[in-house]
C-alpha cells in the first residue's frame, strides 16, 4: 500500500546474526556511505535542492552531547530530504576559534617555556596552522561515529583561502558602505588573554564580593555612593543623581571633592540613575563602566584610565603597580583610614561577567577598536523575519528574537590576537587609512603598516551560509544550494550567530535571507534536568555511550527527547532502552525472514488479505502520513515516539504475534501475510532510517536485497484505509488484554495452559479462534470442562475452567487478606480527610497524599473484589 520505486539489487536472504552488535556494523557501513558517495551535492542536478550548513565546530573542540544532539536532528532531516529525491546539502565545517585555538597552542609554547613574542607573529601563525594539522579537527571523526551524512568532498574552515577572500570582500564592502568604523567605546576585556571580547563570549555568574558605601566630600555637601570595584574610583570624573530627586538638588552643577586623588569632580543630573536604588547617587567612571561612558558621553565628562591591558593600576599614587583585586583592598583601607567608609558589606553576591575560555573575570575598558554599525543591518533582520521571508521555529521564540535584533548595539568585531583574519587596513606615516579588498595591493613603503588586530570569529562564521558555496564568486554551488532550507541550532545562539548570519547574508546576497525556517532546539540536561557541567560531575562524553549501547541508541534516545525550543533532559538508562529497541527491531525483522516475509511481487489485493492483514497496512499509511507531518513540524519527539509505539507495539507484539498461526498453518493465507509483514518491514526500516541509520541500513538491505536504505525511496501515504479492520483488530487486543489481564489477577503463570470455551460464532471474532487461543495459552474444553469463571469481554463470552490450574481456596484466602488490608488503609484515610481539626493544621501538601491514598484504596479494593468474584466457589 506504499510504494519503494527502488528495485531490489540482489536476492533478499534471510540469513541474519543471532545478535546485533553495533561496533561490528557501524564503521563499515559509513565508509560504505562516504565511498559510494552517497551524501554528496551535485550543483549541476535538476532535482530541487535542500542545504542545511553545520554550525561550524571550533577546531579545538571533541563531540559533546550537544553537538551529537543537534547533529542527529539535521542528519535525520537530510537524510529523509534525500530518500525523497531532493539534491541534499549538508555543508561540513570547522570554526577557527580565535581565541580557543591561540589559547591551546599558547599553554604548548608554554610549556616549552616560551611565549608567542619570542616566536614573533608570523612564526606563531604557523605554529598554529601545524597544531590544527596534527591535532585540530578531531570532531571530524566523530562525527563519522555519530553517522553524520555531511558531504566531505565540501568541508570548509574559516580560515581557508576561499572564506578568507569572502571576510576581506565583505569588510571592503561594508566600510566602504559606512557600516564598519574605527572607534574608542567601552568594550569587555580579558586581562588574561588580552584581548576584546564580544558579548557571547562573556559567562555571568554569582561571585562572593563586597559592596563599600563611600562618602565623598564633605559636610552638606557630600555624597554617599556605593561600588563593588572601589579601585575604579580613582578614574571618577563625576557623581551622577536623578534630575527630580530633591536630596541633591542643590548640589546639580557643584564640585566636590574625589577622595585620595587631590581632584574635584562635579555631580551631574542624568536620567539613567535610578533614584530609589542605594543612595540615590553613582559614581561616574567612563573609561571603566559602559553606563559610566554613556553619562559620559552625554554630559562631556573626560575618561580616565586607571589600568593597564593587564588590569593593573596605571594612576598615579601609592596604588600604581598594584593587581585590580591588590588595589582594591588597599583602596578600601585607605578610605576607611580617612573615615570615609559608611558601609561595608561582605559577602555581596553579585553577577560577574568571566572570560568563557579562561574563566578570568572580565574588566570593562575604554579602547580604540573596529565596530560594524548594526542599526541598518539589524533592522533587515528583523524585518526579514516580520515579512514572513523566514520563519522562526517555534514561533514563540520570535519575540526573544526581536526584542534582541531590535535593541542590537554596534558590533565590536576587532580582537587583539595574532590567529584570525587580519584586519585588512594599512595604516600610511602621515596618518593614511586604507582599506584593502581582496583583489587590491596594499599600500607599501616606509612607514606603511598593517592594523596588528584581527576580526572576531563571528565574524566569518556570519557568513557560513554563502561563503562556504564560493561567494563572492556566483558559483553554481551558490546559485543552487542559497539560502539554505532551514538552520538547526541551539535557542542560546539565536541572538548571536543567527543575528549575524542574517545582517550578513541580507547585506550580501541582495536582500535574500540565508535560510527559510530558522529551527530551534533546546539544550541538552542531564536526567534530572540539570545543566551539565564539568563542576557539577554530570558530563557525559557520547562517545562512551555510543561504544556501549551504539550509535543508533544514543541517536533514537536525542531525538525522542527534542520538543521544538526545549531543553532534552538525557540519562544513560533511557540510552539502554533505546539499544533495547534497536535489539527488537532486529529480533523481529529475523524472526520475519525466518518465517518467510518477503517484498518480491506486487501486494496481493485487499481481498485476499486477512482482516489483521488490513488492519496492519491501514495503520502502516496513518503513521507514514503522521511522521511526514512531525518531520515538516520539526516535531521530533513526536515522530520518533510514533514510530517507537507503531514498530515495537503494532507491528511486533502484535501483528508478528497475530500472524504466528497463520505462518504454521501455511498455503495461501501464509503466503499473502509474508508479503504484507515484508511491506511493513520495508516502509517501517525506511520511516526509521533517519533517525537509526545504521541497523536500518542493514536490516532494509537484508530484507529487500537493495543497494541502500540511505538512497531509497522516503515512504508515501498511499491513502490506503480500512476502519472496519481498525476496529475489528482493536476488538481483538481488547480481549486479549482483559484475558491476560485475569489470568495474571489469578496468579496463573505465562505459559501456563488452560482450558477455555470462546462463543465467537456468528462474530467477527470468529476467524481469529486459532490466534486467540494460542497468545492467551487457552486449551479447548474436553469432556470434563467444568466452567469456573466467566468474563464477558468486548462483546464475546470468554469460560474459562481453572479447577485444575490454582487452588481456589488458598487464592480466595490471599485475596480476602488483601481486601482487608485495602479496606483499613481506606477507612484510616477516610478518617483523617473527615477530622476537621485535622484538616485546619495539616499542610496541602499532607492533606492531597491522603486524598491519593483514599483514591488508591478505592481503587484496589474495587479490582480486588472483581477478582473474588470472578473466581469459582471453594
């Protein structure tokens, strides 16, 4: 009832391991994939394209479980793109992490007891390119583990030849359109890595500090301000109030006097303080504080640094020389020597920014640096997104999405390293600025040299989309795999890579967006829903996992967890269920082949079919019809969890089963249900096959005899149904189940037989006897049936004689103790939940467990009571 269009390669066999053993299987397969190139693009083919890049991992990184999270969703995509004849791009990379990398290859010179100066900039530069020779990239490797369908005929780096030509044109274009500046702003520092860094790169966390109230001037006319950075009050020029408070009124224009400097600062009126914080009043620091600037700014306030690059005093006095963290304790001293400490606190928990690479805490600091002026190229993005040109999903992380686009500052895009793409302008001994495109000499002579900075990564990995398809160059690749059809990517980059790769691809490509559907998944939690965390002890390298239960499980196991834009809590006992499932399904498709299941021929007409015959390709088309709705919903979860319950509930415990007696019986009825189970395993391996490539892989190709699972026709819906089979079979599992139901109530064992009168004559029932009889291990009555229980289920009489199968007695007896225990803890329950007094004190939390209690008493002695009396009389 659906169709593979694919034909078979080589006779089908129906030999299979006993055992499904993943690292057996695994590697050998994908070299298979790679060496028959199965996951390359071809730019020139007529079929419709769909491109999706990989977020660039940085090339000092290994795969965690976030990347093995967000990898499974794309190649799961792809793949599935792929089976349904699009020319499938997924675009391989490598980030080349400025700082990360200059960080790593530093701590090796280190140990060698040199630092990058002693090699000088262009030694160090190659020190680096050899380090990511030899050691970088080994994500690339498990990412083949994970069964990433990347095309690797295409991989990039950000700091090839092509993607370098890419950063120098875009740069030349934009300052030449105004849109990039040289500047002195305030910018996050680190004082270990020396370096400007952008604002993702800042990781905010509550640190134990103090909070110091200072009084500066003196009498009437002195103001208390308070500061958790008291050595940045050696660069105050002002104290700032609000306009309308009336407290310092009178002191709006004056001077006071700045404590253990010797100079006098004025108070000023701006509308940023808030009057009903502390003291009222704050101290103006505009070459240390980003608000600080912006007072500054607006009120011609000079800036004063007062540390070095390496956050050390500059200022003159007894601090000069001193560590930040030195010089404020000294500062504070000295202050409360001249009594002008009005309050300490300690400990003050407050959010500190630290470095994200070496966890140093960030210093904010006035520098001269390149900027790109966001504003234009901001609001394209938004209104890209406000146009309908791309969707954002799930449609309610829209509105972060603005709120972050819309309110977006100058980019500060300059850092202080030597790896990265080198700012390209050229500095002239009179003062000259030039700016170089790719294609343009720089200028040269005396006097002429180079910006010593580089560009933040961002940078060029905003421009991922395009430049890894050859722009600037109009490629075939770039005309026919841009924009992308969807990026997936993590909810916590949405304001910094996406936003970047939207104003750049807007910019670039003339008003057309980089991808069509921004898709956004969450972040991935330990089991209890934690972060994981190295401090925490709650990491998990997916690599152990994957040696142990597969590739497959770990896969099956991220992807029934991922609800659009929610974090995926993941523990290693749902990875075990996931290898379970992956063992059914094999067990099932070797017990299919040993019974004959086939896909040779056409299907034979729904009138030679069985009613289960019919009801398993009806349900067969409503699930293929279901999964293609999730995967265009990017509804994950919800299709893995389908296919879960379809394989494992309907097609093996239940159809399998259901088609056992008819397989021994044999002749035209076998042989019609082996072709339906061959089609259901066909269509049910390749619905699957995204999700868990690797035992699909060889269990379709066992099956059916076909080249590949990964090159097969995607399933089609073929609108097949038949209700009436629906809800006969959905009869059928109704007695089944109350049957095995009481026969576990009865304490009767699972093969344990009994005999069994079933008045299915005249019922739709009826044909089904022989398949009833041996799930539920019912013998027919024989002369001496003596009927000792009966159970009316769905419509039909089930009699059933247990005289010789348990002593009735001694299970009356147990059931009766039972029934007692039930009935005291319902009349204690009861008792509580009607002594008001009781109820008056007790907390809601106690009173709701006792109402639980009653429930579940209610409960048991209602299923207990129908046990005894469905039981024979003693």
């Amino acid at each position: 009832m659906t169709e593979n269009t694919q034909q078979p390669q080589q006779a089908p066999t129906t030999e299979l391991p006993t055992q499904y053993t993943p690292a057996e299987v695994e590697g050998k397969l994908y070299e298979r994939w790679v060496e028959r190139g199965y996951f390359e693009a071809d730019a020139d083919s007529d079929k419709p394209p769909y491109t999706v890049v990989i977020p660039p991992p940085n090339v000092t990184g290994s795969l965690h479980l976030g990347h093995a999270f967000e990898h499974t969703l794309i190649d799961a995509l792809t793949r599935r793109k792929r089976m349904q004849g699009y020319e499938t791009l997924w675009q391989p990379g490598m980030d080349h992490a400025g700082i990360a990398t200059q960080n790593v290859v530093e701590r090796e010179l280190a140990k060698e007891g040199k630092s990058r100066h002693d090699l000088g900039r262009e030694a160090f530069v190659e020190r680096v390119w050899r380090w990511k020779a030899e050691s970088g990239g080994q994500i690339s490797g498990q990412m083949r583990r994970l069964g990433d369908g990347v095309a690797w005929s295409r991989e990039r780096f950000t700091m090839d030849e092509g993607l370098s030509q890419a950063v120098q044109t875009i740069f030349k274009r934009l300052y030449d359109d105004e849109l990039i500046y040289r500047a002195e702003r305030i910018i996050n520092w680190c004082p270990r890595c020396l370096t400007a860094i952008s604002d993702i790169e800042v990781e905010y966390q509550d640190d134990d500090g103090e909070l110091v109230s200072i009084r500066y001037g003196e009498g009437d006319s002195s103001i208390v301000v308070a500061t958790t950075r008291a050595e940045t009050m050696l660069g105050d020029t002002a104290v700032a109030v609000h306009p309308e408070d009336e407290r310092y009124r009178h002191l709006v224009g004056t001077e006071i006097e700045l404590p253990l400097t010797g100079r006098r600062i004025p108070v000023v009126a701006d509308e940023h303080v808030d009057p009903e914080f502390g003291t009222g009043a704050v101290k103006v620091t505009p070459a240390h504080d980003p608000n600080d600037f912006e007072i500054g700014q607006r009120h011609d306030l000079p800036a004063i640094a007062v540390m070095d690059e390496h956050a050390v005093i500059t200022a003159h006095g007894p601090f000069q020389g001193l560590d930040r963290l030195e010089a404020r304790s000294a500062i504070v001293g000295a202050l409360r020597a001249e009594g002008r400490i009005v309050a300490e606190k300690r400990p003050y928990v407050h959010s500190v920014g630290h470095c994200s690479r070496c966890k140093t805490t960030i210093e904010p600091r006035l520098s001269m640096q390149w900027w790109v002026k966001v504003g234009p190229l901001a609001k394209a993005a938004g209104d890209a997104v406000r146009d309908g040109k791309v969707k954002i999903h799930p449609q309610e992380m829209e509105k972060r999405y603005f709120d972050w686009v819309d309110n977006l500052h100058d980019w500060c895009i300059s850092r202080q390293l030597w790896w990265g793409h080198r700012i390209p302008v050229w500095y002239g001994p009179n003062g000259e600025v030039v700016c170089v495109g790719p294609d343009e000499e720089p200028p040269s002579g005396e006097g002429w040299h180079q910006d010593s900075d580089v560009l933040d990564t961002w940078f060029s990995s905003g421009l991922w989309p395009f430049s890894t398809l050859g722009w600037p160059e109009r490629t075939e690749s770039l005309e026919k795999f841009y924009p992308n059809s969807v990026l997936v990517t993590g909810y916590d980059i949405l304001f910094f890579w996406v936003a970047r790769m939207m104003m750049f691809g807007l910019y670039a490509m003339d008003g057309t967006p980089p991808f069509h559907t921004i898709a956004l998944h969450g972040m991935v939690r330990d089991q209890n829903g934690k972060k994981m965390s190295k401090s925490f002890g709650n990491v998990v390298n997916p690599l152990d996992w994957m040696d142990k239960y597969g590739s497959d499980a770990l896969r099956f196991t991220l992807a029934r967890g991922a609800n659009p834009g929610v974090d995926v809590p993941i523990g290693e006992d749902w990875v075990q269920g996931s290898r379970n499932f992956a063992n059914k399904i094999w067990n099932a498709t070797r017990f299919a082949l040993m019974n004959g299941a086939t896909v040779q021929g056409p299907l034979p007409d729904a009138s030679k079919m069985s009613s289960t015959d019919r009801w398993i390709l009806s349900r067969l088309n409503s699930v293929v019809a279901e999964v293609d709705a999730y995967y265009e919903d990017y509804q994950f979860a919800k299709l893995s969890d389908t296919l879960f319950h379809f394989a494992w509930d309907e097609v093996f415990d239940w159809y399998v089963e259901l088609s056992k007696t008819t397989f021994q019986a044999g002749g035209e009825a076998a042989e019609v249900s082996q072709r339906v189970l061959g089609e259901v395993l066909d269509v049910t391996l390749r619905l699957l096959h995204p999700v868990v490539p690797f035992v699909t892989e060889t269990l379709w190709t066992t099956l059916t005899g076909g080249e590949s699972v990964v090159i097969a026709d995607w399933p089609a819906d073929s609108g097949f149904r038949d209700e009436a089979a629906e809800r006969e079979i959905a009869t059928l599992q109704s007695l089944i189940t109350e049957v095995r139901r009481f026969r576990a109530d009865q304490g009767l064992q699972p093969g344990q037989r009994v005999p069994a009168r079933l008045a299915l004559e005249g019922t739709a029932l009826a044909p089904h006897e022989p398949a009833i009889r041996q799930l539920l291990r019912l013998q027919p009555e024989g002369d001496a049936f003596t009927t000792t229980a009966t159970l009316p289920v769905a419509g039909v009489e089930v009699a059933l004689d247990l005289s010789g199968a348990i002593d009735v007695a001694a299970e009356r007896k147990r059931l009766a103790k039972d029934l007692a225990a039930a009935e005291k803890e319902k009349a204690q329950a009861s008792a509580k939940l009607g002594n008001e007094a009781f109820l008056a004190k007790a907390p809601d939390q106690v009173v709701e467990k006792i109402r639980t209690r009653l429930a579940k008493a209610d409960e048991d002695i209602a299923r207990i009571q129908a046990q005894l009396d469905r039981l024979p009389q003693a």
